[in-house]
C-alpha cells in the first residue's frame, strides 16, 4: 500500500499541510534541531511521512501550551505518548483533522474509520460534518489546487465521507416521512461534485420529508418524469461548475420549459453566487449555503 502513497514533502507541502509557516519550520529545525530534512542528488530539501507526523504533533503540543523549547527536549518516542495523554483529556478538532489528513496521505481506510468512530463517540453526526468534515474538505481542495496532495487522494477521501453520509441516510429511510412535500435532489450534467447534495439529502430525510436522490450528471429531460408521477414538488440542485455562468439563465429557461414556471427549483453552488436576482424566474431560489436550506425546511 505504501508504494503507491507521497513518501516525500517539500517544506511547502510541510506548510500547507500543518498549517505552520515554513519560516516558523526552519527556525525548529535551525535553532531546536526539531526535523532534519533529508537531500536530493541535486541538494534539494525534502521531508519524510515521518517528518510530516511528528510536526503535525509538535504543532499539536504547541497549541495546547507546551513551548518549543520544552517540546525540543523531549525524545522522538516520548511526543506522540504525550499527545495521546492530552487526548484522554481533551479532544480536539485539529487533532482529527490531522488524522483525517494523514489517512488521505496514506490511502488508509483503516485511521480514517478509526478516528470517525472515536469522534462518533463524542459528537452527533451533524456535528461532525460540520465540525471536522466541511473544514476538512475546505482545506483539501487548497491542497489539491497547491498540488501538495493528488487528486487520486482527494476522492479516496471524499468518498470515504460519502460513504458515512450515505449509512447515515439510510437508517432515516426506515422512518415514515412526516410531510407529503418531495425534493428531488439532483445535480446537472457534467457536474460530479456531490458531497454537498448527498448532505442536503440526509438533512431533507431527517427534517420529515420524502427524496428522491438522482445524484451525478442528470439531463433536464430526465426531470420530466418525476414531475409527472409526483405532486408538490421541490427540486434542488448544486451547481459548483456546471452549468457555464453564461449558460445558467438559459439552463433556468429550458428547466422552466419542461417543468413549468410553477416547479421550484432551489439551486447552490458557487456558479450562482454573483447572478442577478433581477433576472432570475420567480420559481427559482438561490441559497448561499447548506444552512440557509436547513432554517427553510
């Protein structure tokens, strides 16, 4: 398993994974001797998995008030017992992150189940979605788009967090819904990107209300059906890079054409954050984020 993860980590990988300058990171290793970086052939700096793990919990201890200077005394062996004892105490949300982190860097499903099912311990699932899970997938896309991770990384991660949302949604499945209004969730075509919508899924089930989850890539036409077969419908979608700016006002006309001026149609997404609300249909609602769904559900 290991052939097939990042061995090693230029000092800006180092920063943007630990959050620590990598100023602050040269001055550890100069005056505290706290890494030492290996060489290329051609004299280049680079960092171990272990590098990397041990400065995620000398970052750890640091925030929690140990200086760098005490933090510098102890041995190799002696900082992860200590950040382990700090942790019976005091859970916190960093120190997940960096596990959730160092699972992705790894392709180890077993920290990453590992580490939810200790925070399932302490938190509600809500909790930690948007707690650990929202933060956490903030951050990966800055590493992918810095290139400190792959992108090979970034879906091992994002489905693992699919994979809880969707048990999670299962189990509301076995209770009857309280409210005779349906969504239809869905996302348009060319448009992969569904972590948000699965969520939203989870949240309409345990708000009382019936789904229908059609998921990646669905043509307008597809629509139609549903439309037919069911009363009182809402649909939602996220559009995050699908449609084109310059495509959505058209994509609201065709949406309207098939299903009528009198279908609402709740959308998300940064694609519609800037559009004018002036030329928007009156059955369309454009929300700013998961939140705003949930206080009009």
């Amino acid at each position: 398993m290991m052939n097939n993860t990042k061995q090693t980590f230029s000092i800006k990988d180092l920063e943007n994974l630990s959050g620590i300058k990598a100023h602050t990171i040269r001055i550890w290793e100069k005056r505290y001797n706290l890494l030492a970086p290996k060489r290329t052939e051609t004299n280049i700096r680079f960092y171990t998995l272990d590098d990397l793990q041990k400065l995620l919990n000398i970052s750890f201890l640091n925030q929690h008030g140990y200086k760098i200077s005490k933090i510098a005394e102890l041995s190799a062996d002696k900082i992860p017992v200590l950040v382990r004892e700090i942790l019976n105490n005091d859970r916190s949300s960093d120190d997940y992150m960096n596990k959730f982190k160092m699972a992705m860097i790894n392709f180890d499903q077993s920290l990453f189940y590992t580490t939810y099912n200790n925070l399932l311990n302490q938190k509600s699932f809500r909790e930690i979605f948007y707690k650990i899970f929202i933060p956490l997938l903030n951050e990966i896309g800055l590493l992918w788009q810095t290139n400190t991770i792959s992108p090979a990384q970034e879906h091992f991660i994002s489905n693992l967090i699919k994979q809880k949302i969707l048990i999670n949604t299962e189990n509301l499945y076995q209770e009857a819904p309280s409210h005779n209004k349906t969504f239809v969730l869905y996302l348009p075509e060319n448009e992969i990107h569904e972590i948000g919508l699965l969520y939203l899924n989870y949240e309409v089930n345990l708000h009382g209300y019936k789904s229908i989850y059609l998921g990646q890539t669905v043509p307008l036409k597809s629509l139609e059906d549903i439309k037919k077969n069911h009363e009182n419908v809402t649909f939602i979608s996220y559009f995050t890079v699908e449609p084109t700016v310059e495509r959505i006002y058209t994509y609201f006309e065709q949406f309207n054409e098939l299903m009528g001026n009198d279908t609402a149609l709740w959308v998300l997404g940064k694609q519609v954050h800037d559009l004018k609300l002036s030329s928007i249909p009156p059955n369309v609602r454009l929300l700013k984020s998961i939140q705003e769904v949930l206080e009009i559900l």
